[in-house]
C-alpha cells in the first residue's frame, strides 16, 4: 500500500510538471474563431451602451467649426459607420478609455486630450478594426464592410 502511495504522489507531480511554464516560452493559445456569435455580441453591448451614451456633440461642433484650435487640450475622433452593423468602437489611451455605440449608417464622435496614442478598435459585421493613431488634431475615418 505504501509503494501505491508513494508512486501516485510521484505520478502527480510529474503530470503537474507538463502544465507549468519555469520561465521558458510563454504558452500560446490559439486564437478564438470567427463565430455569428460575435456579431450578437456586439448587438447586444451596443444596445446596453446606447442606453446610457451620452454623445459630446456640442464640443465636436466647436472644435469642427473653430478649425481645431491648438489651443484646446482636446480634439474630436468621428467615425462613419458606411456598413449595414451597428458597432462599438473603442478609443483607448494614455489614462483615456471609452467606448462609442455607432449605429449602422451613422457617425460617431467623442472628444479626446491631443498629443496622444490612441488604439482604436471594435468589430464592424463580424470583421475587426484595429489601429493605432496618435492625434494631434481632429481626426475622421470611414469604415464599411
């Protein structure tokens, strides 16, 4: 009984030596596939956001119209949803982070410090879209599918 003992307690710590990383190669997962549940997803955190959003339209306008005066800390993103899917853009930043409902056919917009990386990402119709930008002044893009 006791060689039992002893063998099971060996056995299980050289099984637990395979799952465990000592500082070599980090273990790589593979990527999640593409699946419709994504697109579901992403209906359903647009229609959560889009409960509470709160666009910043009238600071937009200004910096549009006031030609994005450098001497405001801040300038505006706007996004032109050209595809059929609503999507939920994401604007991350040094100590900056929001995430924008852009319905299907329509522009999004918010208003972020300048002089600044910035990592825009969402899912348009079950295609992603990332991208780095660093914005100095207001910035416009076009997505479609």
């Amino acid at each position: 009984m006791k060689k039992l003992l002893v063998f099971t307690g060996i056995s299980l710590v050289l099984t637990s030596c395979n799952t465990i990383n000592y500082g070599g190669y980090p273990i790589r997962n593979s990527y999640p596939a593409r699946n419709s549940g994504s697109v579901a997803n992403t209906e359903r955190e647009y229609n959560e956001l889009m409960k509470t959003y709160k666009p910043e339209t009238a600071e937009v306008l200004t910096d549009l119209l006031n030609n994005d005066d450098p001497s405001n800390p801040r300038t505006s993103i706007s996004v032109n949803n050209k595809s059929s899917c609503n999507m939920v853009l994401t604007i991350s930043g040094n100590n900056f982070f929001r995430k924008i409902p852009i319905g299907a056919g329509k522009i999004g917009y918010a208003m972020v410090p300048r002089n600044q990386n910035y990592r825009l990402s969402g899912m348009l119709c079950n295609s992603s879209y990332q991208s780095t930008k660093y914005i100095t002044s207001s910035y416009n893009i076009s997505l479609s599918q």
